[in-house]
C-alpha cells in the first residue's frame, strides 16, 4: 500500500475521567479506543455502527471539531494537531465535513449565499467577483438553480439542504470529506439522488471519502473498504465485497442477519435483550462477549486486538473469528432483474 | 417584518397598547414645541389651583407651578432614563449572556456567578447603595437601574445562546473557517435578536417604574427637574387637600407603563416561535369532522377473501387548513383490514401514511386538522361519528397506538408500570394490585428481562429498545383488536430493530391482533407485511400482498421506490434516484400525481382522476397501464 492520505493511530477519545482535587479518579466514557484505520487517496472508506460506537467522535475528531485524548492522526505525513496549532485554517482546507441533518447545519437567518461565501472568504481568500462566481459554480456542482442564492434555508427540502451543505464542504476545496450520515435524514428517491451526487462528485474533484453510516446497505453501495465500529473500537475491517461475503466478527455477521432486506430471507434477532456495556464500567475483555454466541472465557480478559486474516486487508479483532461465506444474501431473494 | 407587523396588529390589545404609546412617546417628543408654561417657573400666589382652573388645565402644585407642562417634561425625562436605562442594561447584559452561554466552562462559571451575586441583592437596596455611592441624580439613578437589570438580560441571553451554541450550524461556521467572534456576531447574535428584543420590551415598563421609584424616593430627578416619581413624591404629602398633584403623575406612570407592557406583551407573542406555531391554542380533544362532498374516485375496496374486514376505511379525506391554503393531507384513502392480518402502509414523508393512520381515532390536531369526508368502519360502527366520550372508549382499548419515539411519548416523570397501570385502569375494573400484576405480566410478555424490577423505573433508565418494549405492552394492556404501529422501529438500531420485529410478528401470532404498520422501509415490510398499500400524495397507488408486490410492482412509482433502495449483498445495484419532488399539498394536480416524475406517462395521465383498479389475484393499482411482471431485460408495459 503506497502511503495512506489520512493514517490514523491509536486514535483516543475520553470524555470525563482525570482527577479530582483530591486524586480521585474520575469515571470517564470512552468513546473511541485505539483506533488504528489508513485511508488511500481517492479511496472511499465506510464506517458502519450502531449508536454509541463512537463513529461520530471519530469523524469530529478528524476534522478538528474534536481533539483526541490520545493518538494521532496524519494527513499525508503531517500530524494533524500540530497543523492545526500552526495554522487553525490548515485543517478545514484539506478536511471537510458533511452533517447529518442537512436543515440544523444551515444558520436559520443566514441567505445561502452567506452560508456559502463563509468558507470562499475565510479559508480561501476570495472577494467581489471571484467570490460571486465561485458560488455560482458551486451551485452549478451540486445541481441547484444559481437563484437560490438569495433565498434562506427553509424554503428547501431536505434533499436541496444536504446539497447546500455539500456545496459548502466542497467550497474549502477539500481532499477529504468526512460525510457523517449523510443520507440518514433524508427519503430513500432523495438518498438516491445525493448518493449519485456524491459518486459524481469524487470522480470530478478526486476526492477521498469517509463515509459513516448506520445503515449496512447503503455503506456497501459506496464504499470500496468498511471498517465495523461496536463500543468504540474498530472490530472487523475488510474491503467491501469481502466483509459483506465472508463477514469474520459475530459482531458483523449479526448486524448483516438483523438487517431487513426487501423481499429477503427472514431476519434473525438475539433471543436476549441486547444492551450495550456500560461506558462508565467497560468489561475488561471483549465488549461483545456477554452478546457473542461464541464467546469463550479467553475474550473476557483483554481485547482482542485487530489482526490480519488469510486474504486481502481483511482484519478483525476476535479471537475466534467465523470463517466461510455467510448464507443469506440479496442473490437468493425474490427480486430478480433489478440490475 | 410585514408579517411581524401583520401578527401584533391582529393582536388587539397589543395594537391598542402600541397606539397609545405612540401617542405618549410623539408628545413627549413635541413638548418643547407646545405652548406651555415654564415647567419650573413657580408662583405661590397661585398654588394648589384644581384642574381646569383658569390658564391651568391642570391645576398647579403647592409651588403654584403648571402641572400640565411638569406632567409632559416629566414624561419626557421619564421615558428618556427609562429607555436609555434599558439600552444599557441590554447591550451589558446580552454581552454577558452572549460570551457565557457561547464559551461555557469557566467563564461561564466565572460571569454567571457575578450574576448571581448581583441578583442576590433585593433590587432597590442595591439601587440605593449604587445611588449612595455616586450620588443622587438623574443620570447616576439611570446607572443603577441598568446595573440592576444587568442579570435579567444575561440569565436570559445566555440561556437562549447556549441553546444555540450547540447546533450543528454553528460548527459549520467553525469549519467555514470563522472564529469565536465571527461566529458571536455573525451566526448566533441574529438567531438570539429576537429574545433581546422580547427581554427589551417587557423590561422597558418595569425599568420606568423604578425610575419613577427611585425619584420618588427623591434619589432621581432633583428638585426643580419635573419628572414623574419625583411629582409624585412631592404631591404625595398633599394627598388629602390637593389629591390630584399626586393623582396625575400617577395616571400618566400608569397609563405609560401599561402601554409598553401591552406592547411587550405582543412583541414577544409575535416574535416567539412556539407561539407562532400554535403552541398555546390548545388542540381538540378530537379532530374536527366536516364532511364536504367528494367527488369519490374508488369503490369500496372489500376484503380480498371471504373474511369479513375487522377495520374498513372508505374515502377518508383529511386537510390542514393553514391560514387560507388548505393542505390536503389524506386525499380518499380507502383500504381494509382482515382480523390477525398486518397490512403495511407505506410512503415517503408528506405520503400521508402517518396522518391516515392519526385520523382513524381523530387523533389528528385540530386545529389545524380536519377531516373532510370518508367513513371508518370498525366493528359494525363509524369511528368517525362517535363522540369524544365513546371514542375515548376505543381508543387505546380495541384500537392501540404505537408510536415512533418512545421516549417523546412515555411521560418522563412517571415509573413506566404506572404508566401501564394507568392504561389498565383506564378501560378496566381491576384493583391497584391486579392492575401492578398485569402489568408486570406484560413487561414479561414484551421480553422485558426482569419485568418487576423495570416497572418501578423511569422511561430514561431504559435503553431505546426497551423502552419501545414498553410502548408495545402499553398497546397490548387492553387485548386490542387492532395496533396501529407508525414507524415503530425508525429510532432503533438494527440489532434491535430485528428484536422488536420478531416480538411484534410472535406476539400477533399468540393474540390474533391486526396490526395496521407504517413505514417507509420495504424491508422492514417485507418482514412482516402480509399486504402493503403504497402512498403517495395522500393516495393509495397500489395494494396487493407483499412479496408479489415487492418482486413486481405494477406501479411506475412502486417500482421506482423499490428501485431507490440500495439492497444489502447487492452492491452492483446501483440505487435509481427519481427525479423531481412530489406535489405540494396545497397544489395537487389533477390526474395522476406522480405523472410529472413518471418517464411512462402519456397525456390521458392527466385527464380526469384515475381510479384504483384491480389488476391481477388480490392487487390493485392506481394506474392506467400498470406494469407487467419484471423481466431480466426490464420491464414490458401490460
């Protein structure tokens, strides 16, 4: 693998602990626990969860939003936190950021056209008439009519407000974005015009994608690797068609077998409550363990770290990974000649 | 600002208020023009006259000066320190709440504590040090009523700003490349304006009071500045051979203030955006029936099958009248329900599937909701003609509810199994006890582990699945014949979405219930759905059992939404967008309402309303060439 664009190591996010005044330590969550992932350039990598797997810790971190407890995180080489003590614009210029909710994300009392100006003036200097056209050219990018500069942000739908944020995101003329469910919001024709448009777009710009989500079908349409977060840590890691056809974790094959499929094989549920450990008082091993129909006294006593399997950048953090294809997929289902 | 000026005029007593302050605030500006005596020219010879005495209107005081003129020098000095007092009060004020709210932490800490010690001080004592410490007079008394208001302003900004500090806009700006200040000024000042301007208005009278307070006092206005505490003051000792020296200082400090808190008042009715949005108009106990003539397009769709339907809804319409527009929400939706059957209702957002479903029990708000015509049979009775007290009756009993976000619909505050209890109680003569015992029965029945223990907790001790786990005992409390579930597993996350879509498909099995299910997921459908009714635009476009309708939509826009959906181990599936947006509401065409975004359609999509029609075995479609049966090529046209 040729140098990744983004290497992220042993990435850390503690919210709370410390001390208190009197040496007390202080209980702390954490929300991201050693995260080790590398992004290529051009490559789109998806990050799947379920909530509280700290997968939006992790995207606010890169784009300096948040500032890790530990760990680093490179850009081409440089270490992010020091870039962004040199110059607080340096980051937002090769890093940008789509939220979830395309409305919230938009100033209420704000014309687009201020919304978009705000990064063309402050992270790449234009003025006057370049700032005018490059709106108008942003617009153009996104497919959205150059009148709609004037107008405020709930006059549009859902659909038009993710692509002002896009727009806005592409405006720092980025090599990264960090799309932080950003279909999530949005109807299943409006997710398929965005998702379009995101494909579109990183063909055009070059750019490189993280795309977390919580939805597993939509991940696999996008991206070419998928990283699985549960409790923080980053437990199975694959390129796309891979971890889809010979998912290794328990974690990821029970995320694939819950999730509904149109006209798909039934879906199997845990028989017992499924309830996440608590972050104040994570178990010393595993953190699936009391869920892991496999679970052996062995994955009670220390994580179990990400390693490498047989075949290519397929890694998983089990001491006891499956092995084989799983059974249930879209080919067997009842809805033939959609391709 | 039109529309802010439209909202406060329509709000009578705001209008009269501000109408009346405008008149005091242009006569006080004009005084120096009018004819008036010297406000402080005093002749004793002519003092204590009545009102309307010769050359005096107003009578004069005990220094025989013009009360008329004291009376308008003194409103203007009045609303001059009242005005500037609070000007100065908001600007400090909302700076303190500003950069506190905004930053947090320890300078939050650091200014909100200031502020506390400030309030801790009863108001007018702290005035009165202020006043003592400066000095007395006009300005210094200004001084200490901004510095007294000062908390007010701040507590207020700061908690409207910290509500906004958090919003995703805001690090949006952050990553615009704005900093602090820009994004104080620029991004959060406009979004806390309106409360600034709301404090402002109603401080405003109070501030005028205290000056007129203070100057009573005799620590404001000096002698001989005419100002309306300090008339008041000095009349006060001739109150009973001269009451009206007194009396008219008194009624102009009246009729002022409670013109500004009139206006105030309506300002922030104007300006606040839950008032705005009908947040104090308390709704209907039920939604409002006016049946107007349809012109229906359907038949009655009966049951397919022998059974007899358990719930028959025929034509339903439901509106939103909005101002002038009315928004047609549910626009004849007819569909049936067989007994221990689940039909899926399903539809993009602004479908209508949601609002079908709430006008069933009239659990649509009205105002705005009204439903406009159609019936809904359920054992042999229209719901839609029952009173609120039979409804009541229905309602939770044979027919439950379960909704998306439990945690919006359980009462926070009250243990979840008296919540149950109180569901029981509701439809049934059982004893506190009994009812307990039920009531942990069905927390078990839910798969609630530890069912005892869980009742005596609050909703925020359970986890999200839980607690839907909760919402779904609470529809079962009463055996309910039918469960209307509106998108009861959007909030969830998958693995527990799996979980309550198991335990919703066993517990029908175990009760024989129906459940009527809202969704927009197909495959959530597809798991347990035995038919599904396609929405779009307040239609239903297409129903027929589920799987045949999955794998051969006989509607170009069942089959294009089926298409949007990206299907898990089928990544060479790319999703199809559908171009375009569906009709507004307000503005549905005549025809076919997907016509527009439709890449089959024809001019006679267009003429006259199209009727859902039988196609093949139990479906229909609302369509004139429904499509055929999908082949590995595409699509052939029927």
């Amino acid at each position: 693998m040729p140098e990744p664009l983004l290497d992220i190591t042993g990435l850390t996010r503690t919210f709370g602990g410390g001390r208190s005044l009197l040496g007390i330590p202080k209980p702390g969550v954490h929300a991201v626990q050693r995260v080790d992932l590398q992004v290529a350039r051009g490559e789109t990598l998806g990050i799947v969860g379920e909530s509280g797997c700290g997968k939006s810790t992790l995207a606010r971190m890169l784009v300096g939003l948040d500032t890790p407890s530990g760990g680093e995180i490179r850009f081409a080489g440089e270490d992010l936190q020091a870039m962004r003590r040199l110059d607080r614009h340096a980051l937002s210029r090769r890093i940008q950021y789509v939220f979830q909710d395309p409305l919230s994300s938009l100033n209420p009392r704000m014309r687009i056209r201020d919304i978009l100006a705000a990064p063309l003036k402050h992270l790449r200097g234009l003025s006057g008439r370049a700032l005018d056209a490059r709106i108008a050219e942003l617009l153009e990018v996104v497919n959205l009519r150059p009148e709609f500069v004037s107008r405020y942000p709930h006059e549009f739908s859902g659909g038009q407000a993710q692509r002002i944020g896009i727009a806005r995101a592409l405006a720092a003329e980025p090599d990264v974005l960090v799309l932080d469910e950003p279909v999530s919001a949005l109807d299943v024709s409006v997710q398929a015009q965005v998702l379009k448009l995101l494909r579109r777009l990183k063909a055009e710009f070059d750019l490189t994608y993280l795309f977390i989500s919580h939805d597993l079908s939509v991940v696999e349409t996008i991206s070419q690797r998928i990283a699985v977060m549960y409790f923080g840590r980053v437990v199975e890691e694959a390129p796309a068609r891979r971890l889809f056809s010979q998912p290794a974790h328990p974690y990821t094959r029970l995320l694939l077998s819950s999730a509904p499929v149109p006209g798909g094989p039934p879906i199997t549920a845990e028989s017992t409550a499924a309830e996440l450990p608590d972050p104040l008082d994570p178990p010393p091993g595993c953190a699936f363990a009391p869920r892991c129909p496999k679970a052996r006294d062995a994955c009670r006593q220390a994580p179990p770290p990400l390693e490498a399997l047989s075949g290519g950048g397929h890694r998983a953090a089990c001491l006891y990974p499956e092995r084989g294809a799983w059974q249930a997929s879209a080919s067997t289902t009842a809805t033939p000649g959609a391709s | 600002m039109m529309a802010f000026l439209k909202l406060l005029a329509r709000n009578r007593l705001a209008a009269f208020g501000g109408i009346l302050l405008l008149a005091l605030v242009l006569l006080a500006l004009i005084t120096p023009l009018l004819p008036l005596l010297e406000p402080n020219a005093t002749n004793p010879a002519n003092r204590l006259q009545p009102p309307l005495s010769d050359g005096h209107w107003l009578g004069t005081d005990q220094l025989g000066r013009d009360i008329l003129s004291r009376l308008l020098w003194g409103l203007r000095v009045s609303l001059a320190v009242g005005i500037a007092a609070s000007l100065v009060a908001a600007l400090i004020g909302s700076t303190i709440g500003l950069v506190a709210g905004y930053f947090g932490g320890r300078t939050d800490n650091t200014l909100m504590r200031g502020i506390d010690m400030l309030m801790a001080f009863p108001y007018i004592l702290l005035a009165l040090a202020i006043v003592a410490v400066l000095g007395p007079g006009l300005m210094n008394a200004l001084y200490a009523i901004a510095i007294v208001n000062i908390p007010f302003f701040a507590r207020n900004i700061r908690g409207a700003t910290v509500s906004i500090a958090h919003r995703e806009f805001v690090d949006a700006a952050r990553l615009s490349g704005k900093g602090d200040l820009r994004i104080l000024v620029s991004e959060i000042l406009p979004n806390v304006l309106p409360v600034i301007v709301i404090t402002l208005s109603t401080t405003v009278g109070w501030m005028i009071l205290e000056t007129a307070g203070l100057s009573f006092l005799g620590l404001g206005a000096q002698p001989p500045q005419a100002d309306l505490g300090s008339m008041l003051g000095e009349g006060r000792r001739m109150i009973i051979n001269a009451p009206h020296v007194a009396t008219l200082p008194g009624l102009a400090i009246f009729l002022l203030v409670m013109s500004i808190n009139l206006l105030g008042d309506g300002v922030r009715d104007a300006l606040d955006p839950r008032l705005k949005s009908g947040a104090l108009s308390r709704p209907a106990p039920m939604t409002r029936l006016r049946r107007r003539q349809h012109v229906k397009v359907d038949d009655v769709v009966r049951v397919p099958g022998q059974a007899s339907a358990l719930l028959e809804v025929d034509d339903l319409h439901t509106d939103f009248e909005v101002g002038r527009e009315t928004y047609r929400a549910v626009n004849g939706v007819s569909f049936s329900l067989k007994p221990n059957e689940c039909l899926g209702l399903v539809g993009e957002s602004g479908s209508g599937k949601s609002v079908t479903a709430l006008s069933l029990l009239g659990l649509v708000a009205s105002p705005p909701g009204v439903i406009s015509g159609g019936h809904v049979h359920f054992q042999g009775r229209d719901l839609l003609d029952l009173g609120i007290r039979e409804l009541r009756r229905v309602r939770g009993n044979q027919v439950a509810y379960v909704f998306q976000d439990p945690l919006s619909t359980l009462h926070p505050l009250i243990k979840v199994g008296d919540q149950l209890i109180e569901a029981l109680r509701t439809h049934q003569p059982l004893s506190r006890q009994a009812a307990h015992q039920r009531a942990v029965e069905l927390l078990g029945q839910v798969r609630i582990p530890n069912p005892e223990r869980r009742a005596s907790q609050y909703p925020h001790e359970l986890s999200g699945g839980m607690r839907q786990r909760v919402g779904i005992a609470m529809a079962l409390a009463n055996d309910p014949q039918l469960i209307i579930a509106d998108e009861p597993t959007t909030a969830l996350d998958v693995t527990v979405q799996a979980q309550i879509l198991t335990l919703l498909k066993r517990l029908r099995e175990a009760q024989g219930t129906s459940v009527l299910f809202i969704t927009h997921d197909f495959g959530v459908v597809s798991q347990v759905c035995d038919r599904v009714a396609v929405m779009y635009a307040g239609r239903i476009v297409e129903v027929g059992p589920t799987q045949e309708l999955l794998a051969n939509p006989r509607h170009p826009y069942t089959r294009r939404l089926i298409d949007c959906v990206p299907r898990l181990g089928d990544p060479d599936h790319e999703p199809a967008a559908i171009p375009g947006l569906p009709p507004a509401a307000n503005a549905l065409p005549s025809g076919c309402a997907f016509a527009d975004r439709c890449d089959l359609v024809e001019p006679r999509c267009r003429e006259g309303e199209i009727a859902l029609i039988a196609s093949d075995g139990e479906r229909q479609v609302r369509c004139i060439k429904p499509l055929a049966n999908r082949t590995t090529t595409g699509a052939a046209h029927a």
